[in-house]
C-alpha cells in the first residue's frame, strides 16, 4: 500500500494524485495538502449575476492534447464548448483595429498582413526585413523584443506582440525568451529560415482549412478550422473538482507544508501550523507548487533546483469583472487587448492590458446580463495590485469607457487578485528547467509539477503532471520496499 503525497491542491497537483490513482490502484494511500482553504490553484469559477464565472483561467488551447484528453477521459465532453466566431481588437496607435490573423503570436508573416496596425514607417520596417542580414540565433536564446525591434523597429513589438504575450504570461516581451515563448519560431530560425517572416510564415496555417464539422440533414456542413481555444460550460473550476472525486485522496486544505525530511524509507512532511505543526510520512512526494515554495522544501536535498527555481521570477495581476446591462453598447466583438504604451485621451495610461467580452465570446455566457473581464498587472507591476478594490474598478471602467464609450453601471462586479500568478518564462529558462529535472532526479520519491515546466496554461499544467506521476509510479514500482 504506497503512500504518496501531493503538495499543492492546483490543477497539476489533483492531475498527478488523479493519474497516481490509475497507476497505483485503489489501495495507494494518497492525500493532497493545500495551503489554502480551496482546491484549483488559478482555476476558480464564481457566481457573477447569477452565473457560473472564471476569474482565473478561462480558457485553454485546444489544440495540445492534454486538456481535451482529460475532460473525455473524465466523463466532461458535454460540458466542452469552443469560443463564437466573434472576433477580437487591439488597441494600437491610439485606434482600436481587428488583430490581423496573419501572424504568430503578433510576429507578422507578411508585412500586408499587419499594414492596418501599423504606421507607413512601420510597415515599411517590416517589409524591408528580409533584406537584413539572416536571423542566425547561433544555438543562443535571446529575449523576443530585442530581436523583433532589432528586425522590425519598434511597433511590431509594441502593437502585437507585447499585447499578445501579455495576456499569455503576464510578462514583457524584452523580459521573456524566444525559445520558450515562441519555440516553433525559434526552431525555423536554426533550420535556416533567415528571415523572421519567413520563418513565421512557414508556421502560418495552411490556406485551406480543415473539416471538422458533421454534415447537417441539408447536405455537408461547411469545413470550419479546429478551434483554437476550449472550456466548460459550469466554468473551469469544475475540473479540478472532477480530479478530486476522481482521484479518491485525501484532502488537506488550509495546511501548508513547512518542511522537509528524509527517512530511512521515505519522506516526512511537516504540515500545518508552526506552533502546532503535524507530521505526515510519504513513500514519496510530489511538489506541485509555485517555484518559490518548491525551492524553499527543495532547499536542502537538492541545493541545485532549489537555486535554480528561486531565478524564475513571477507576475502578479488582477481579474476585475462586471455584469453590464443587456442595453450598455458593448460591441459585437470577443475583447480587446492594449498595446503597450497606449493611452487614454487625456494621456493616462490604460490600468487594464485587455477586456475579455465574456458573453460575446462565449455562447453559454449569453443571459440576462452582460459579462466582461478586464486583466490587470504585469511582471514589475505590483503596483497596480496594491490599489483598493473601488480603486481598480473604477480605473478598469475608465479603460472600458475610453476603448468602446460604456459607461453604464454594473449590475455586479468583482475583482480576484492573483499575487505571483504567473512564472516568467526568461531568457534560458529551457535550459534552467532542465537543470531542476536533472536535480531533482537524483531524488528518489520526489517529483515536481506546475506551470514553470512544461507550459504556463491548463495542458502544459497537465503534461507535467503527468510526467511527475509517471516518474513515482515507477519509483514505486522498482523500489526494494
């Protein structure tokens, strides 16, 4: 009967007790202590005007296979659902404009694809760049908006991609690294691309599209793209509570873990209150926790990963969210996202990086009410977190006002704060996980899980999580015990 604990009661610590389970059979003893008073780490639904609401997450790419995976493999496929074909704008240049589809991740693949966003100078950067000398990264990792001024200038930067990063990572694009961010790009460039277009245009999609569609009683339904992006319809937060029923473990919330200990056939956890701590023996252990905590319990058994994760910096943001009335104006469009550097009329710059139109993106979301997210805060910007909750709601509603003319009161609001919510992916972080893997591998029954590994979204959450259960289980399995 093995004993495994899980540190961390996020979505990578109930996938790894979920999957622990499958591998384990029904006799393993598992249990799954958090340090809060709820399970699902950055996946959290509310009630907002009545209906179910992300506050965290919201969504995931649809196209890795782990999230669609999980949510079959759990009995969820009628709660999936895929975004409206409404589309999205960008604030650039003090206008806001479709996003153009022809890019990667805001990198153009044509310099008429990104002509409407940029100014005649700008587009004429961008068109000129194939001219330069080829983009030989020389087996380097180098930060994105270094390398995109250094082709582009600066509005590329500025316009599309710091916007698109943004809403992914919280972060900027001078901070994080091209081989994490964007390693199919990266890729291209060592194969000989040359140019940066061209290497984003050899990643575009494929002119014609693919079917996906059944066909209908009137004859074969119209082929439509595999949608990009997926959820459930009672909200995000349902899948880590479908991981816990499923994963039968027993669930410790409101306990942090303060430490460590090796012993002669395992591992002991100290748990709970520093006056009043409680032990808990382990065959093994999985850490599925934000960096700074994995290192401080990593500290003195592998000294190595404990250093290298304290490096991985984090971002803190906000969700500050409204239900509007039906009759407000809000546009028929999915949201908006904000360059940096934008501006509102009178010169303040904008609180919020993006608006998410909830109930124009999502179809489920179409009630009585309108329903809209605004994203606040970046990397280095812990300032903006440190204002009143009436503070940021109000400056979040100047943002909404000055982007689509709303003014009217909401019917509800909230705002959820997520202090270090995002790990940074930097320059050489490829490099640093690897490091922490090959550490923390000379550690018999630990493992570790979380976004700083295998990707910052649900499926990479979930991939790593994976990877950490597989690596007990066969501990386990080979263990003289």
């Amino acid at each position: 009967m093995p004993r495994v604990a899980v540190v961390g009661g996020g979505v990578s610590g109930l996938a790894a007790a979920y999957r622990l389970r499958a591998l384990l059979g029904p006799d393993a003893e598992l249990t799954v202590i958090e340090g809060t008073d709820r399970i699902g780490g950055k996946l959290r639904t509310v009630e907002l005007a009545g209906l179910p609401y992300d506050v965290g997450a919201e969504a995931f790419l649809a196209r890795r296979p782990e999230a669609i995976a999980l949510i079959r493999e759990l009995g969820l496929d009628a709660e999936l659902t895929h975004p409206t074909p409404a589309g999205a704008k960008i604030r650039a240049g003090g206008e806001s404009r479709p996003i153009p589809p022809g890019t990667v991740l805001g990198v153009p693949v044509s310099a008429d694809a990104v002509r409407d966003v940029l100014s005649a100078e700008g587009y004429r950067r961008v068109a000129a760049e194939p001219e330069l000398p080829p983009a030989d990264l020389a087996g380097r990792d180098v930060a994105v908006g270094p390398l995109l001024r250094e082709r582009f200038g600066s509005e590329v930067t500025e316009r599309l991609v710091d916007p698109l990063l943004g809403g992914v990572y919280a972060g900027h694009s001078d901070s994080l690294g091209l081989r994490a961010t964007m390693p199919a790009l990266a890729a291209r460039l060592d194969a000989g691309a040359g140019s940066l277009l061209s290497a984003a245009a050899s990643l575009a999609p494929k002119a014609s599209p693919t079917p996906v569609s059944a066909p209908t009683p009137a004859g074969p339904a119209a082929p439509t793209r595999a949608p990009v992006f997926g959820t459930l319809r009672q909200g995000l937060g349902t899948l880590p509570e479908s991981l816990a029923e499923a994963a039968k473990a027993d669930l410790r919330l409101g306990q942090p873990v303060r430490g460590l200990q090796r012993t002669a056939t395992g591992w002991r956890l100290e748990i709970g209150s520093a006056n009043e701590p409680e032990f808990l023996q382990a065959d093994a252990v999985v850490l599925a926790v934000p960096a700074p905590a994995a290192s401080k319990l990593l500290a003195e058994h592998a000294p190595a990963a404990a250093a290298n994760l304290a490096k991985i910096e984090l971002a803190s943001m906000a969700v500050v969210a409204f239900a509007l009335p039906l009759d407000c104006g809000l546009p028929e469009q999915s949201g908006v996202l904000i360059g940096s550097g934008e501006r509102r009329a009178d010169g303040t710059p904008f609180t919020a990086k993006g608006f998410t139109f909830s109930s124009r993106k999502w179809a489920h979301l179409a009630g009585d009410h309108l329903l809209v997210r605004g994203s606040a805060g970046r990397a280095g910007e812990a300032n903006t977190l440190h204002r009143t909750d009436a503070e940021l709601i109000a400056a979040v509603r100047a943002d909404l006002a000055e982007l689509t003319g709303v003014t009217a009161e909401p019917v509800d609001s909230l705002v959820v704060r997520w202090g270090g919510g995002l790990p940074q992916y930097g320059v050489g972080h490829l490099d640093l996980i690897a490091d922490i893997e090959r550490a923390v591998a000379g550690l018999p029954g630990i493992a570790v899980a979380g976004a700083v590994f295998q990707g910052v979204g649900v499926p990479g959450c979930l991939a790593s999580a994976d990877a950490a259960a597989g690596r007990i289980a066969s501990q386990l399995a080979h263990s003289p015990d």
